[in-house]
C-alpha cells in the first residue's frame, strides 16, 4: 500500500511542479513597476498582458520609463518623471499646444487662468498668465497642459492682460473625483 501511495505521489510531482513563465517588468516614468509578459513593442506603443489577465493592455511609448526583460535585457525609453507634482514645484508642468506632446496621456480636466492686472506689459502678462496654469494643473496632479485657447487683451492706455484654456493630462489615471 505504501509502494503505491509513492508511486503515485512521484507521478504526481511533476504536474506540480511545472515551471512558471519569466515574467517582464515594465516601470512606467511615475516609477510605477508592471509584472507582465510583453507581447510586441512597436513605435508608438507597448502591448502587453498583465499576469493573471486574460486581455492585452497597450502603453503609449512615451508612459513606459524601461523594460526589464525576463532574460535579463533592459531596454530605456523615457527618464522618470517626477513622484509627486503640487504647488510648490509648478515649474515641472509641460505647457504645450501641440496635441502628439500629450498623446497616450490621461486627462485631468479643463483648466484655465488670467494674468493678474499689476502687469506693466504684454509678455508679463502672459507669463504671469502661463504661471497661475502652470500651478492649477500641478494642484490637480497633472504634468502637461495642452493649450486650447490663449488670448491677449488690453489697447493702448489699458491694463494688459492674458487669458489661457487648456487642458490638464497626467501620466496616471485620475484619482476618483478628480478628472473630466
């Protein structure tokens, strides 16, 4: 009986023992690691399939910092972006007008802002316009802007102003209650 019970284990350990597939990791530039299987890597995109997932999952080139392949190989795309964008560092947001900068990118929302009226001329105030977007996108988390609308107001004798609308986009989904 015991012979048995023996043989049957030894039969047995084999089907328990299959060897699980390499994984890759994917790092996306927030630093965030992926342990997936990567299927194709073309020009503009990443597919992959997630473990334990059933259905691929494409990324934008520009969302993936490097890929560490289960073989070994490392292949870099991006450099990390910044962990945490609030107020304080404003200078780290990317405004933009043109549409392929924010491409793959996840939208925050709508945003706008208008230079203050102690500027003395027209590019102060646009800066300063460009400046107070600048901190509306980094208080929401984002990391680029994209400019939808930029005007500038004001004749002679009259205080000069700038109107800016965009659109807010970060490198991850937005948090609940936050984004569109």
């Amino acid at each position: 009986m015991l012979r048995i019970a023996v043989l049957l284990l030894l039969s047995l350990l084999p089907s328990l023992s299959i060897a699980q597939a390499a994984m890759d990791t994917l790092i996306l530039v927030s630093n965030r690691k992926i342990i997936c299987k990567v299927q194709s890597v073309s020009s503009s995109k990443v597919t992959i399939l997630k473990k334990g997932a059933q259905a691929p999952e494409e990324f934008s080139r520009k969302q993936i910092h490097k890929i560490k392949y289960a073989n070994g190989r490392v292949e870099q795309f991006n450099s990390l972006a910044f962990q945490m964008v609030d107020e304080k560092n404003f200078q780290a947001v990317v405004v933009t007008e043109n549409p392929a900068d924010v491409d793959g990118l996840y939208v925050y929302g709508k945003i706008e802002a208008k230079s203050g009226t102690s500027s003395k001329t027209a590019k102060a105030a646009e800066k300063n316009a460009r400046i107070r977007l600048q901190r509306r996108a980094a208080a929401m988390g984002a990391m680029y802007v994209l400019i939808t609308k930029s005007e500038s107001r004001g004749g002679y004798k009259e205080v000069p102003t700038h109107y800016y609308e965009g659109i807010a986009y970060g490198i991850e989904p937005p948090k609940e209650g936050q984004g569109q």
